[in-house]
C-alpha cells in the first residue's frame, strides 16, 4: 500500500473544504484557488496518490527533481496527460533550457537574466510559457525574488520578452506566525499585482502564494494558487 494514498485520501477533502471556506471568507468560489500540489523531495509513490486523487497541478523546486519525475513509469498513466508541472524553486541561468522543455508554468521567475534565458529557450521551441515573477516579500535574503521596490520594473521587463506570458506574481512570506504581518504581505503582494494589471501583456492576474502554514490567510488576502506539501503528503523525508 502506498503511504501517500492513506495519507492523501484522509487530508486533501480537508484541505479542499479549507481551501473552499477561505475562498468563500474572500467574496470568490471555490474554483477561483488552484491548488498546487508540491511533490518536492518525496519518492516517487508521491506522484502516483497525487494523480489517483484527481490532482493536476504539481510542483518541484529543483530542476532535476522534475526531470526525474518526467522519466517515471507515470507518463503511460491516463492521467498524466492533464498534469501541468510547476517550477517553483530557483533556476540557475545555465537550467534555463531544460526547464523551457519539461515545465508547463515557471513560478520562479526571479532575474532578468533567468527572464531573458527562458525567453529565448521557448522561442527555440515554438513554445509559449506560462510564467509569474517572484517578489521577495520577506526582505529576507534566503528568499530568492525580485525586491518589492523592483518588482513593478522587472514585471514590465519581462512582459516586453517573446515566448513568455507573464500570468502574475508569486511570493513566499516569512516564516512568522504573527498573522497581522502576513497579511499585510499578502495585502501587498495584490496590491502590486492590481498595479501589475495596467502593464500591456501582463496576463491573467494570477497571485501565487500560500503554503501549507499560512495558506488559508493568503486566500483571504486574495490567493489564486496556492503551493501546498506538507498539509498534503505528510513531511519531507530529510
Ligand atoms: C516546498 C515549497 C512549498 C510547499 O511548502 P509546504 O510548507 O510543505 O506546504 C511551497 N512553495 C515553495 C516555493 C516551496 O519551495
């Protein structure tokens, strides 16, 4: 028996109805947060609970962490042919290439330089690919991003670039507990993205943030995808 079905099949409906609830809190539905499943880290018996439970959307922060999920028995799977992969860890420049090939959205867009790489990769593959910026929310220097003062700046830099549909923001907050300072991060965050709005080419509006600690605040503060592991597959095996 796989020990992420037991786990998966006891807390996703929980945290479907958190999600829902908190979506509700936020004047939208249900249907207005995606959920992004981070498969980062765990073997792969992961990948097959997440696609047995209906998930679409899985995310892996390091680029040979999603290259090994896409050499796995999984692809002859029915089901993976609707998986979208995020990339949502940092890219070093010179990874640009692989991950303009095996990624569906890049959520880690965090330099100009990594912008201009994957736009030049996804023109050489005839590809458009979904992308968000990273904005530094937390001031701290372990986060990558681009610092909030920044952001607006490198938004518009990287709308200008062909072969990448800028599709929103995303951040990761400080690990704190204090609630009053996650949402004003996450007040911020949308609030930059509704100043995001006006930019030619900016795309759906997207708000990425919320993990599995804070993540029914960042739904109330406006979240449209959040990244969630823990809450889902138990903790990473260190
Ligand atoms: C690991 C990770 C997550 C998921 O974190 P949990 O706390 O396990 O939900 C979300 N976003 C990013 C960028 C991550 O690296």
């Amino acid at each position: 028996m796989n020990p992420y079905a037991n786990h998966l099949t006891e807390a996703l409906p929980r945290v479907q109805d958190a999600i829902a609830e908190a979506a509700v809190r936020s004047g939208r539905g249900p249907k207005d947060v995606r959920l992004v499943a981070v498969t980062k880290a765990h073997p792969n018996g992961v990948v097959d609970a997440a696609l047995e439970a209906g998930l679409t959307d899985l995310g892996e922060n390091r680029v040979e962490g999603l290259a090994a999920r896409l050499e796995t028995k999984h692809r002859d799977r029915p089901a993976w042919s609707a998986v979208r992969w995020h990339m949502i860890g940092h890219i070093q420049s010179r990874k640009a290439a692989t991950v303009a090939q095996i990624a569906d959205w890049v959520q880690s867009v965090d330099s100009l330089k990594l912008a201009r790489r994957l736009s030049a990769a996804a023109g050489d593959l005839g590809r458009e690919l979904d992308v968000l910026v990273q904005v530094n929310t937390s001031g701290e220097d372990a986060k990558g991003g681009f610092p909030v003062q920044e952001a607006l700046e490198a938004v518009h830099a990287v709308t200008d670039l062909p072969g990448l549909k800028v599709q929103g923001l995303m951040t990761m907050a400080p690990f704190i507990e204090d609630e009053a300072v996650l949402r004003s991060v996450f007040a911020g965050l949308r609030g930059l993205r509704d100043r995001c709005r006006e930019l030619p080419g900016f795309g759906a509006g997207e708000l990425s943030m919320g993990m599995s600690n804070d993540f029914e605040i960042a739904i109330e503060e406006g979240s449209t995808m959040v990244r969630l592991g823990t809450v889902l597959f138990g903790r990473r095996p260190t």
